[in-house]
C-alpha cells in the first residue's frame, strides 16, 4: 500500500557574499576556496542560506577545512572557519535536539558567525517525541513534555532567541514518528489539532525579536490540507523534508503552494513566510547505512539532480517572493553536504 496516497497527496502544477575573512584568535584556518567558488558565493543572492547541518567532520578537509582537526576541535572552535567558506551562510544546531541549550550556548555560537550568518536550531527531541525512549530507542512510555507550549518557551524558543538575536534564522520544530494510531482517521484530526494549539501558544516575540517557527514531519499521512490550513493559521512554515520517510520534495513543494495560496494572485506561486528545506538522508537507505557508504563525506557519491533540481526550483520561488529561502543539507542526502551546497548554488544562480 503507497503510504503517500490519499488526502495527504496535492497536485503540483508548477512543479553579501560570505567570503574570506581574517581569522578570529583561537580559531581553526578555512580551506583555501578557488576563484571559481568565491565567485559563485559572490552571485548567489542574498536572502539564500545554503549550509550543512553540523560542522564538526573533519572529512572536510580541503572542502571547508584548512587542516587535519579533530572531530572535537572543530566542534568547539570549526564554526569561525566553516562561515568564512562562500556558499555556506548558514547551519543547523543539531545539538539543542539531544539536550536543551543555554542562552549563553547559543550566544557563543553567534559570536563566532558575521552579521548576515543565520542559524536553523532544532528543538529538542524531548518536546517533539510523543514517547520517552529506553534502550535502542524502542518506546517506553508517553512523553509528558510532548507538545508542551511552556516547556517549549522556557527550554528552546526564549534561549535560543535571547542567545542567537537576529541570527536565529529558523526555530524547528522536527516531529518524531507518531505512532499509527496517532496518524490515521479521526485520531489524525487530534493530532494536527495539538500541533495547532501547540503552536498558537508559543511567543509571536521575545522583545524585539519575531522567531520563525517550523514543522517538519516524518508521517506522510499527516501531510494533509487539513494541517496546511493548521499551520497558515499559526503563522508556521512547514519545512519540507527530503526524507525516505516523506513523498519526494517535488510533491511536498505542492503542499508549500496551496498553503500560501491567494487566489487574487492567480496562477503565480508566491511564498508568503521564508522557505525551509532540510535534505536529510538519500532515498533508500537507513541512516547508518548511508554513514558507513558515504563517510568520510569528502565527495558525492549518490548524486540527486531531481531532488537538486526541486529544491532551486524552491529557492526561485523564494526569490520572486522577497522571502529568505534557508536549506539544510546532511551529509547523508548525497555523500558530502558542502559539496551538495555548492551544486545546489549553481542550480540557483544557473551555472
């Protein structure tokens, strides 16, 4: 059974340069970038944040990298370097999802980034897991803090946003998978409810400051018109998750369109709030296969020009709409994220 069919299907008929900066005292050297890459990080619009969702590989040698760095050196003083690659504006805190972080966590991470870097902070599982886990993840109870608005303000949305300022690009919200019973019938109906109310009692600003808040999904079946019109009502983006889990990001871009639909506007698609995109893991394999298949993430070994080919698709849209466009790439979607950073740069600006 196609677990993609049915209401959570949408038909899609329209299918400043971070360049070289000085080295900060105590930080790590930058690869040395060729002409060819500064000069496409110089025609990559502005508004477009393309980065990787960890910096900490030390496989990047040469691609992001000026030396042979531990995993732990560069996950304590890498950041400084890996924002003064051309292409790479942005990157995904993957640590928060593990354990809640501190304002000042988040504050020194800003310190290390110029003014147009933006991060996308993930929450921590511990808000977005309807179940506690026990060993091997297998479930072991239900989840108290699920969905909680109040935990979520205290431990996630008001520290990252007081930490980060206006570098906190986007604030994710990535659901676990729900279990079936949660995702079918009127049971699903329940579900998108909580994650509106969820939603709609979260902070619309800390001080001056208005977060962008996120859904990404791993249950196709909650992908539904039902959630878009959830979400446009709580001024949420949807994040469109290139996941086996999840339809191909070409259908999702569909579910993108119908919720920032205006029929005044006729048949031009126009986003009406940033576009985010995270490009997890290669179609067909398990996480720890494509790790063992692609590490150490220093090439592209499962090139994806469809996927590629959606997500400028995406990005134009972004651009014609005056919004931000921010794109999350793991080393598991192709073999090395800098490097699908870099083609997905040059589908954008046409090269």
């Amino acid at each position: 059974m196609n677990p993609h069919a049915g209401e959570s299907l949408f038909d899609d008929d329209d299918a400043e340069p971070t360049g070289s900066r000085p080295a900060g005292r105590g930080t790590l050297e930058p690869a040395a970038f060729s002409d060819d890459l500064l000069r496409l990080g110089r025609q990559l619009p502005r508004g477009v944040y393309l980065g990787t969702s960890s910096w900490s590989f030390p496989g990047w040698r040469g691609l992001v990298y000026g030396g042979d760095y531990t995993e732990s050196q560069l996950a304590r003083a890498g950041l400084a370097a890996y924002c003064r690659h051309p292409v790479l504006r942005t990157v995904g805190i993957d640590r928060s999802f593990y354990q809640p972080l501190s304002a000042a966590d988040y504050a020194r991470y800003a310190a290390q980034t110029p003014p147009d870097f933006r991060f996308l902070v993930k929450a921590p599982t511990r808000l977005t897991d309807a179940v506690v886990r026990g060993e091997r993840g297998a479930p072991a109870d239900a989840n108290p803090d699920f969905l909680d608005a109040v935990r979520a303000e205290e431990a996630f949305v008001r520290p990252a946003v007081e930490g980060l300022g206006d570098k906190a690009g986007v604030l994710l919200f990535q659901l676990s998978p729900l279990p079936r019973e949660a995702t079918r019938g009127e049971a699903a109906h329940a579900t998108i409810g909580r994650i509106g109310d969820f939603f709609e009692a979260l902070p619309r600003a800390i001080g001056d400051l208005a977060p962008t808040y996120a859904l990404e999904l791993r249950n196709a079946e909650l992908l539904t018109p039902r959630l878009v019109r959830t979400l446009r009502a709580a001024g949420v983006r949807l994040c469109v998750g290139v996941h086996p889990r999840m339809p191909e990001a070409a259908r999702q871009s569909a579910a993108l369109r119908a919720m920032d639909a205006a029929p005044e506007e006729g048949d031009a698609w126009k986003l009406k709030g940033p576009l985010v995109v995270r490009w997890s893991l290669h179609a067909g394999l398990a996480y720890d296969e494509a790790k063992a298949r692609y590490a150490p993430f220093d090439r592209l070994i499962d090139v994806d020009i469809a996927t590629r080919g959606a997500l400028a698709h995406m990005v134009h849209v972004a651009l014609r709409s005056s919004q931000s466009a921010y794109v999350i790439v793991n080393n598991k979607a192709e073999g090395s994220a800098p490097l699908s950073c870099i083609e997905l740069a040059r589908a954008v600006v046409g090269l």
